[in-house]
C-alpha cells in the first residue's frame, strides 16, 4: 500500500558541472543548499548581504552587485548603539559605523566580481510579505526594531512578476551567459499566520511561473512542493515545526542533485565526499603504519582530482594530509 506520492521534478537540459560558478542569494533555505554544493567543492558564493527573504529585497541585492553599488554613512542607521543597514542582515552590523561599512562594502566588490563569471544564479524566496519605512522603502532586515515603525503589506503575484522580470532584464545584460533557478522556500512563516502564510506562497509561485514561462535564461525547482506536498508530514520539520529537518533538506538535495546537477560531477562529488571524511576522521592511534597509508592513499587521491580538475580547490586537504604524514 502507497502512504505518499513521491514527486520527480523535471530534469533540466544544461546542468549544472564542477566548472560553473555558483551564485546563491535569498531565505536560509538558500544556505542549507548553499553549504551542500560547498561541501562538494562547487564554487560558490551564498547570500553576501545576508539572508533575505522577500523578493524586492533580493532583486534590491542582486541589482546593487551589478553596480557594485558602495554603501556610505548615509545608508546607515543608528539602534541600540549598532550601525546597520536596512538592505542587510543583522551580522552586518556594529558599534563602529567604519566597520560596518567596511564589511558591506567589501561584500560588495567580492560579490560584483564573482557574479561578472557566474553560470548559474539560484534564488529561493521565501515570503511576499514586505516591510516598508515611512518612505516606502522596502526593509531586508527589521533589526528588532518595533513592528510599529513599518507598514507590512503583501506584494501582488503583478508586483513580484515584474520586480523579477526587470532583474533578469538587467543580469542577462551585465553577464549574458548567466542562468538563473527560482526556487520558492519551503520554510513556513507562520508568524504571518496560517492563511497569510499560504497566501504569500501563492503569488510568489504565481509569480515565478509567469516569469519563467516568457524566460529561456529562468527555470524553476520545486523545493517548496517536495516539502509541502511529497514529503507532507510534521515528521520532516525540526522542533519549531516550521523549518525542513535534516531529512528533509537531504531529500530535497537528492532531488536537486538529480534534477540540476550533471551525472559526470555526481560522479566527482562522491569521490570528494570520500576525501572529505577522511580529513574529518579521528584515528585511535595517529602514528599507525596503518593510519598513514590512510592518508597517503587520500592525499593521493585529491591530488589526482585537483590534477584532472584544476578548478577545485583541494588545498585544506591537500596541506592537512601532508602535514599528518
């Protein structure tokens, strides 16, 4: 007997390989899958203005790269004695307005130059509810600052669409060969309510699909629709019960391998899973004879990798095997 339906997304045509570089920006979602293709050694960068949620922020984000806009005192404001910016998250902020410039605008030129080469820009949205200030501005990032201070409004499916569409507009420009995967976060925000919740859901897959639909450069996966509707129990949230668990996050990452990554680097990706545990394995006797072969078959094999695929950086493993030996 069949207690759930399991959901095979549609496999994109050009996948993803270990010689694309990866661009990630949006919820926390967007980090957890951002830490996989990490750990398998894709070249990355994820969320350099923090975790954003709405999509007016992201596009906000992602449009300030292009320009490798640069933040001035003027952008700044002051609560609780920390300097911070309405456009970043929180870990940006700090007692020394110098130094919380110097942090933004450091991330910026990293994050300009990075995305000049990127192949593939993956955006997760997580909530079409913004908050805005007095002037209409749209906030990444309350601050903790009281909720009276905002205007909270959900954007319409109309909205969010042609925010999007000028995005893509203004990155096929600057990189044409640019590609990019919406994803809708799985994440639940209920603070917004149940219903609320659902119905920012709504527009922003509203959204997207119309986007993508008029879009060659712009597909879609559906993280959200494997957690909510494929997985579909409280058995795959952590304790809050609106997070993915573990598990789930591993599932959606099997999905995505398959659905967006190319079989030759599914391949490479195993033999740089093995890599990796061996650094992170804690031997009962170091010196063994034993132990150092251990290593010297390990040290072996990413050295052989790094050879074959000059792009993948091997250096932590590399420098930690020769110094065990």
């Amino acid at each position: 007997m069949e207690f759930r339906l399991e959901f095979t997304p549609k496999a994109i045509e050009e996948k993803i390989n270990h010689k694309h570089k990866l661009f990630l920006a949006g919820s926390c979602f967007t980090e957890q899958i951002g830490a996989k293709l990490s750990h398998y050694k894709f070249q990355t960068i994820d969320n350099p203005h923090g975790i954003l949620f709405n999509p007016i922020s992201i596009a906000n984000a992602i449009s300030s790269y292009i320009e490798n806009k640069k933040y001035t005192e003027s952008d700044l404001f002051l609560h609780h004695e920390l300097w911070g910016s309405w456009d970043h998250h929180t870990k940006f902020s700090n007692i020394q307005k110098e130094d919380c410039l110097h942090k933004i605008n450091a991330s910026q030129e990293t994050a300009h130059q990075f995305l000049k080469e990127t192949d593939w820009l993956l955006l997760t949205i997580g909530s079409a509810f913004v908050y805005e200030l007095h002037d209409k501005k749209v906030v990444a990032n309350c601050h903790k600052v009281p909720t009276d201070k905002f205007n909270k409004r959900l954007l319409s499916a109309e909205e969010i669409k042609s925010t999007l569409s000028n995005l893509v507009d203004q990155l096929l420009h600057f990189n044409p060969r640019i590609k990019i995967i919406f994803t809708i976060s799985p994440v639940r925000h209920l603070r917004d309510g149940f219903i609320e919740n659902n119905r920012s859901k709504a527009q922003l897959i509203s959204a997207v699909h119309e986007l993508i639909a008029e879009q060659s450069s712009a597909f879609y996966f559906p993280a959200y629709e494997l957690v909510i509707d494929d997985l579909r129990d409280y058995r795959f949230y952590a304790e809050d019960m609106v997070h993915p668990n573990y598990s789930a996050t591993n599932y959606v990452w099997e999905k995505f391998m398959a659905t967006c990554i190319d079989d030759s680097s599914q391949l490479l990706m195993k033999e740089i899973g093995v890599i990796r545990a061996a650094k992170n394995h804690k031997p009962f006797n170091p010196l063994s004879f034993q132990h150092q072969k251990f290593l010297e078959v390990n040290l072996d094999k990413a050295l052989k990798i790094k050879s074959q695929n000059p792009y993948i950086d091997f250096s932590e493993e590399i420098d930690f095997f020769k110094a065990t030996l």
